[in-house]
C-alpha cells in the first residue's frame, strides 16, 4: 500500500503573503511532500481555496493540492466542475477535489446562502451531478435544486476519473462516503475512529450496488502542535467537535510524535495524510526540513 504524506494550511492560516506562500510550496516539492491543501472558512484567515490551489499549479510541477475540504452546499455545480477540471489541465492531473457540508457555524451557512437542513439535500443532488459534468459529454438533469439541458463542461479533466475526496466522521457522513465518495479524508479523529469506520464506509459502498473505496484512499488530517503544548482555543475546538474525547487523543503534541501517530494510522487502514500545524512557525523553511526528517520516511 502506497503511502501518502502532505501539508495542509489550516483555517486560521497566516501564510496569505505571495513570497512565504511560494517559498513553502516549493519547498513541499523539493522535499518530496505529496500534496499541499488548504482548508476553507469564509470567516477565517486563510485564502480561498480556488484562488490558491491555481496559484500554487502555476508554482509547481509535481506537487498535488486540493481544498480540505471544499463547502459544496450553497455553490453551482456546474461552475464548480468547470473550476475543478480547469485546475486539472492546467496543472497536467494534480488536483485532488475534496468536499463537505461545512462548518456548524451560522456566519458560514449564510456565506453560502442556506439554511443547515438544507446542506445535506443540496451535497447529495451537486456532487453526483458534477461527476457526470466531469465525465459525460453532456449532461441533463432534473432534480429538487438544478435543472439542466444538454449542460457540457469542457475541457474534461485529465484524471480519468477525477476522484472525489469526502471529509467527515459521523454516521451519515461515512454513509454518505460510501455511497458517493472515491476516498474518506477525516479530521479530528482517532486510530480506533478510522478502524471502526473503514468496515462501515464499505458496507455502505456495497449496499448502493458501488465497489469499495480504494484501500489506498484513507486519509488522515492530523493536526500537529510543534512546541509540545495544545493550546486552549484547540482544546474547546476539540471539546466541541467530539467531547467524549480528549485533545491530547487527537492532537500531536510534538513534531517527534508525529510517526508513531501516523505508524497508528497505517496499521488500522490509513494511507494518506495530511499534516496541519495549529500555530504556524516564523521559520517556514525549518519547519518543513524537521518534518520530512520525522516523516518522509514513511512514504514509499
């Protein structure tokens, strides 16, 4: 099983500045890191994830990126597929689309203009909707929220297919990757979390008459902390996502730590990951050479 290790920019990320922007994809490149991701809040500090991914395509040659995740409800399918499959040609397949409802957040579900009930019915009509955008060469459909008429989106992606990444660990959303998604990237989980959800996201792949998700398309976003201490506004950010567990249970709380987590992840399924610092260094250069020192290793 191919091993998989990127980078990802959080949603309270400072690394907005075009110079420290590119001196971190380039050095993600040179140091033989997969993917580079960045995360989506409209209230939040970091770049939009469409703006960013096009500038980091243009910045590299091998490097993949995708969002972490993409809100979907609330955005037109169409032009979104058209956004995605232009980001895959112009940087020759690197893309990896990753989608979610979004943020609990009332801000948020009024950014994208909707109501939180509705965010589920609107994911499970655009996501389908735009696979076949993506992989049909037209396209009509009549559905609750979008009617269309011999709709094409061209060019097509180069990746055949474009694989759809979805985020989420509660019981409808795994439902929801198995009947819809090509790989699971989580957050704010555990070891025991993916063990026990890799058999559930199959079961649902089979019951939707769909084959089970690649074993190589399990990933991980692990959020890391690089001074040992877990501050306190992640502390309640985990407290409030799953309050049954504790922040030290899913926050890295050293650098070192860092492969003997991920060792964890590889032995229950885990084959993708995407390391996230909560508070971002001064010395960008730095911290990425410590981390493929701890990590890179893994990869294969």
């Amino acid at each position: 099983m191919k091993i998989r290790i990127g980078f990802g920019l959080g949603t309270r990320s400072s690394a907005t500045d075009p110079k420290i922007l590119g001196k971190l994809a380039t050095s993600l490149e040179e140091l033989g890191f997969d993917s580079l991701w960045f995360s989506e809040r409209v209230s939040g500090t970091g770049l939009d994830p469409l703006v960013a991914m096009s500038w980091i395509a243009a910045r590299t040659e091998k490097l993949k990126f995708g969002p972490s995740v993409m809100v979907l409800p609330g955005r037109n399918p169409v032009l979104l597929a058209k956004s995605f499959a232009s980001l895959d040609r112009i940087s020759n397949g690197r893309v990896l689309p990753a989608f979610g409802l979004g943020a609990v957040n009332l801000a948020e579900h009024q950014a994208f203009g909707l109501e939180r009930k509705d965010r589920s019915p609107w994911f499970d009509e655009a996501l389908p909707l735009m696979r076949r955008l993506w992989e049909e060469d037209s396209v009509s459909h009549s559905g609750q929220r979008f009617q269309l008429t011999d709709v094409r989106v061209k060019p097509k992606p180069i990746q055949k297919p474009l694989d759809i990444w979805l985020g989420g660990i509660a019981p409808s959303e795994l439902k929801r990757v198995g009947r819809l998604g090509d790989g699971w990237l989580p957050s704010f989980c555990t070891p025991n979390d993916i063990a026990e959800a890799i058999p559930e996201i199959d079961k649902h792949s089979l019951s939707a008459n769909r084959e089970v998700i690649d074993r190589e398309h399990f990933g991980v976003l692990i959020i890391y902390s690089a001074d040992g201490s877990i501050p306190d506004q992640i502390v309640k950010a985990v407290q409030s996502r799953r309050p049954e567990i504790k922040a030290g249970e899913i926050i890295v709380q050293n650098r070192k730590e860092l492969s003997a987590r991920i060792q964890e992840f590889i032995e229950v399924g885990g084959s993708k990951f995407i390391l996230t610092p909560y508070v971002e260094p001064e010395d960008w250069e730095q911290e990425l050479s410590c981390l493929a020192e701890e990590t890179l290793h893994l990869q294969n």
